[in-house]
C-alpha cells in the first residue's frame, strides 16, 4: 500500500486554538479579554493556548502595563497564517481523499 491521507497540523486541531487562530487571521489584532470572550474560554487555558501558538511561531504577544492593568494584545505572524491555509486545506483534502480501489481490501466473510 502506498496511499496515504492528508497530513494535518496536530498543533491547530485543536478546537480553542483553532478559535484563536481563526479569529487573529480575520482581525489586524485582538486582546486578550476580547479572545477570551469570542473564544468562550477561561483565562486560563486560554493564556496556556496562546502561549503553545506563540512558542511556535503562529503568534506575536505584546504587552503592556503591570499587574490588573496588564494589557495583553495578540497577532499571526505569516507562518501562523500560512500553517492555518495549509489545515485548511489538509482538511479539505482528508474530507474529499479515497482510498484507491487497488489498494482497498475487500470484506471477507467467513462462512463455517
């Protein structure tokens, strides 16, 4: 056998920082409190989250200010959104793919 299906970023298939990501790639930038509403998160897995895609290179984090009055505001670098167009695209791919009919095994029914 020889095919195989369409590889997708293990990192994105993840329904919060999916949501991130959608969101960063549809805005110039977005803060924190406003992720954290549209992402219907909790401040927490949410500040883990972004911490995963800006260790990876798909987010810049700036902040500003100390304390309560800390000011968190995110951006996708280009890798970011070039890693999102290619999950994109590896979904698609693993939604319309088959598996040749050569390489198919047939069901056998075992008759005793």
């Amino acid at each position: 056998m020889t095919f195989k299906f369409a590889v997708i970023n293990p990192l994105l298939h993840n329904e919060l920082r999916l949501k991130i990501m959608v969101t960063l790639d549809s805005l110039e930038s977005a803060d924190f409190v406003y992720l954290c509403q549209i992402t219907d998160s909790t401040r927490g897995n949410l500040s883990v989250q972004i911490k995963t895609l800006q260790e990876a290179g798909y987010l810049e984090v700036s902040k500003s200010g100390v304390g309560r009055l800390s000011h968190t505001v995110c951006r996708i670098t280009r890798k970011g959104q070039e890693a999102l167009r290619a999950y994109e695209e590896g979904l698609r791919r693993l939604f319309t793919e088959q598996v040749p009919a050569d390489e198919r095994q047939e069901e056998k029914v075992n008759i005793s």
